[in-house]
C-alpha cells in the first residue's frame, strides 16, 4: 500500500486550465472519492495519478516519491473504468490472469493468483465462462478481479458502477467496502452517486472548475458544508 500526494498539480489541454493547484495527500490505505460536477476534472486527476497523461506543472508522489518520470505500468497502481472491457473471447479465468501471462510466472502459479482474487470476488464458479454469458455485476467484478490481481499498490475508480442498475450498485458498492476493509489498498473513488460517496469514503473531496472547493469526512460535509456548492453534491437539506 501506498500515500498518494498531489503537490501544486495543474493541467491544461491546449491552453485550457483544467486543473488548478491542487495540494492533495490521500493516506496510506486511506478511501478517499472525488465528487464534482461534470467536467470538473475528476477523470483528469485519477489519469494524472496514474501517468497516463503527465502533470503542465506540480508533482505527483508515491509513498513520498515523485514520480514524473516513472511510466504508468511502474507506478503499481490499477485502474478499474465505467466501462470495462473485457476480452470478449476469453473466459473469465483468462480475463482476470491476462496481464500475468507475460509476467514470466508458471501457468500453475497464474492460475492460483486467479483463482484466490476469483474467489475474493465470488466468480470462482465462473472461470470457464465468456464476458457475453456474465451479468453486468458479474463483469465488473472480473474487471475489478482483473485490477486486483496485480496486487496495487493504489486502486483507482473512475464511476465504476454508473452502467449498472440500482440493485447491481448497492451490491456492488458493499463488495467493493468489503474488499477495501479487508485488503486496505489505497483507493481513490470518483462517482456521481451520493450514497456511494457517504457509505464508502474515509474523506470526500468535492472538486468545482479544476479546483477543490472542501475535503473533509461525510460527516464534515454533510454537517458543516462551506458553500452551498457543496451542500449541492453533499450537504443537509436547508
Ligand atoms: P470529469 O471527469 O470531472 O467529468 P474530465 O476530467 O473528464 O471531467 O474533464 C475535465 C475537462 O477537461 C473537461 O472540460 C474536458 O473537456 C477537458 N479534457 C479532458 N481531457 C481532455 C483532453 N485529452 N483534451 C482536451 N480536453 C480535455
Ligand atoms: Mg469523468
């Protein structure tokens, strides 16, 4: 597991600020969701954390390191989308163990990885079945199988449950608590969903025009909310 530190981060796209100076330390194990408004830059920061885009100014530290120069696929971190693509001709098995079949282990070894992340995630009784014969619970719970079995250091989730229906959400979304209390990895959230925000975050940081306009616990912004912005996405009704 790992912190995960935003130092002065800013982001334009062709001259467009997108992100503004955000100073940001997430906790070692901590869960932390980013809510905001559309276009607020929710998905940029998670892809500015992760390395696939670089950072127009500021750093982004690991445990404590900067690592502007350390590639995306070096940075021990899984990313799990809205949408999730899974390798529609191979089964679940395959799926999950893909990104381990070059990583030089044995094919027992693989398959042992697979089968333990599998069965954390109960579709175990699954392995031998394609992507068009899941659910759509079920697929993102290969998807996120798939995230998990390079064992991250940091997890992030860009709206992950937001093409499911509303029950395949409520199980999904204790699945994912379930699986963040028992193995702690650092996890940074976006959703639009409220309840989502409430039930799993250790913090909530709500983000306004690339900017952070409060961070604070569910309590904290559901309580004392600074701006009626906030109270918007969080707060008490008033
Ligand atoms: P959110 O995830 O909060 O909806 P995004 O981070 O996707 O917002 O986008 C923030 C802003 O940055 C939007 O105005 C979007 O159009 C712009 N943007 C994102 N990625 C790019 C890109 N690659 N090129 C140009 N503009 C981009
Ligand atoms: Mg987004």
């Amino acid at each position: 597991m790992a912190s995960v530190e935003l130092r002065g981060v800013s982001k334009s796209f062709h001259s467009v600020d997108v992100i503004r100076n955000v100073d940001l330390t997430v906790a070692d194990g901590e869960f932390v969701v980013f809510v905001g408004p559309s276009g607020c830059g929710k998905s940029t920061l998670l892809r500015l954390i992760a390395g696939l885009i670089s950072v127009s100014s500021g750093e982004v530290a690991i445990d404590g390191e900067a690592v502007t120069d350390v590639p995306a696929s070096a940075r021990g971190i899984a990313f799990v989308f809205q949408s999730y693509a899974l390798y529609p001709h191979m089964n679940v098995e395959r799926n999950i163990g893909f990104a381990l079949e070059t990583s030089g282990l044995k094919r027992d070894a693989i398959r042992a990885k697979v089968m333990e992340v599998a069965k954390l995630l109960k579709v175990d009784h699954l392995m031998g079945r394609r992507p068009r014969e899941l659910s759509g619970g079920q697929r993102q719970r290969v998807a996120i199988g798939r995230a998990l079995v390079r064992k991250p250091e940091v997890f992030l989730f860009d709206e992950p449950l937001s093409n499911l229906d509303t029950d395949l959400r409520a199980e999904m979304r204790v699945e994912i608590a379930r699986l963040h209390k028992d193995l702690g990895v650092t996890t940074i959230y976006v959703t639009h969903d409220q309840v989502e925000a409430m039930t799993l975050a250790d913090r909530i940081v709500v983000l306004n025009a690339g900017v952070i306009e409060q961070v604070g616990t569910p309590h904290e912004l559901y309580h004392s909310p600074r701006s009626r912005f906030v109270a918007g996405f969080i707060g008490s009704p008033r």
